[in-house]
C-alpha cells in the first residue's frame, strides 16, 4: 500500500478547531477580557476623582483632559477650583460634596482675581488637563467647556491679561520640555506682557505710567462720555 498523503497546514487546523472548540473560545474570551480590563484600568471611565492622590500616573504623561464642574472657590494654596469630577461613564454615588481641589498651573493669584473666578468660573463645567499633583492640589491648565454662542475661556489666560494674576515663572520649569506646556507658559508670559503694557489690575500700581498709556485712557475716558450721551445706540455685535 503506498503512504497516505499527509494533511496540509489549513486540513491541520480544521482538524485541531473541530476538536479543541471550547478551548479555543475559553482562550479568545480570556484574551478579550484582560484586554478589556487593561483599557478600563487605564481610561477609568468610572472612577470618580476626589484627591490629588487617586489620580492615576499616566493621565500626567499623556495630558489627559479630565472634566467637571466648578463648586466654588478657596483662596487657600495660592486659590484652588474645588471641582465636582464627572468620569466619563457616571454612575450613582452617596457623598457628592467632596470635590477635587484644582490650581490654575503656574499663575499667582491676586484678590481681584479670586473675586473674579467668584463672579465668572464659580458654577462652570471646566476641562482640566493635569500637570502635576501635590497632597493638597491637583495643578492644571484650565478651561470652560464650549457652550453653544459662549465663547470658550483659557482661565490662566485670561486671569493674566487682566492683571488679576502673575506668573510663576519657575512653577512649570521642569515641564518645559512637554510642547504643550511650553505652549502654555507663553501665552501665559504674552499675556502677561499685554497686561504690563495696558497698565490693567496689578500693574497699574506698579508700573509707572507712560506718556503714551496716560494719552490712551484720556482718550478712552472721552470715548465714554460722548458715548453716555447717546443711549439709544446699540454698538454690541
């Protein structure tokens, strides 16, 4: 009798399928379900952040935003958002009043600023992407969440051009050589300038008034008063 010819690789498999189903299901399903596992451990869609510390470390290193809305404010630690977290998938909680204590990254705050964080951020839905953490803060670039006709506000940003705070110019030194905080820091440092030059909030005590910056707000001042005498005209866009 000759020799039976033998199965080719694909006769192989079918043969080794039709005889190990189950094993093969238990290993693909394995497989799928520590997959899962590894990407929930990693996005934590419903972990609710409440400390500094739970934050995990490799939301620092890949910048991931985070979201939440603003409870209020506390000057303490240099002014801290204390923010309701919202994870991703929200699921029903018991206590709801501890909050997430966030620092506006490397700004100095001033009383006007905290006064204005009060009146403008306290009550807002923010996007913070987390810097670094502390055991008492987590430090953060900040913005309000995009709403419909609102116009989106960088709160560090804004804070600095309006001289309700100063930069901490060696706060984010040991970042710098992520580009997105480099970016950060100069617009902060921009609009630190802005501020400087139109002589607003803080500066305007401290930097001596220019020739030209005198001639501006007289100038502005008239504007005004021409303008109060004509209420009727509308000149919002």
């Amino acid at each position: 009798m000759g020799s039976e010819e033998e199965p080719s690789s694909l006769e192989k498999y079918l043969i080794f399928s039709e005889t190990h189903t189950k094993t093969i299901k238990v290993v693909t399903y394995g497989i799928s379900g520590i997959t899962l596992a590894i990407a929930l451990h990693r996005i934590r869609p419903f972990s609710k952040f409440r400390n500094p510390s739970s934050i995990p470390s490799h939301f620092f290193h890949k910048k991931v935003p985070l979201q939440g809305t603003v409870k209020r404010i506390e000057p303490s630690h240099g002014t801290l958002l204390m923010v309701d977290h919202k994870p991703l998938i929200a699921l029903p909680r018991l206590n709801n009043k501890t909050f997430l204590p966030v620092k506006i990254a490397g700004l100095n705050v001033t009383s006007n600023g905290i006064n204005w964080l009060q009146a403008i951020i306290n009550g807002k839905n923010v996007s913070f992407v987390p810097l670094l953490s502390t055991k008492e803060y987590l430090s953060c670039i900040i913005v309000t969440t995009p709403q419909q006709n609102k116009e989106q506000i960088r709160i560090g940003e804004d804070l600095i051009r309006l001289g309700f705070a100063m930069v901490e110019q060696d706060s984010l030194k040991s970042m710098l050589d992520d580009k997105n905080v480099l970016y950060y820091q100069k617009r902060l440092l921009n609009a630190q300038k802005r501020a400087e030059r139109e002589r607003n909030g803080y500066w305007q005590f401290t930097k001596k008034p220019t020739l030209l910056w005198k001639v501006r707000q007289n100038l502005n001042e008239q504007i005004k008063r021409i303008l109060s005498k004509f209420p009727y005209l509308n000149f919002q866009k």
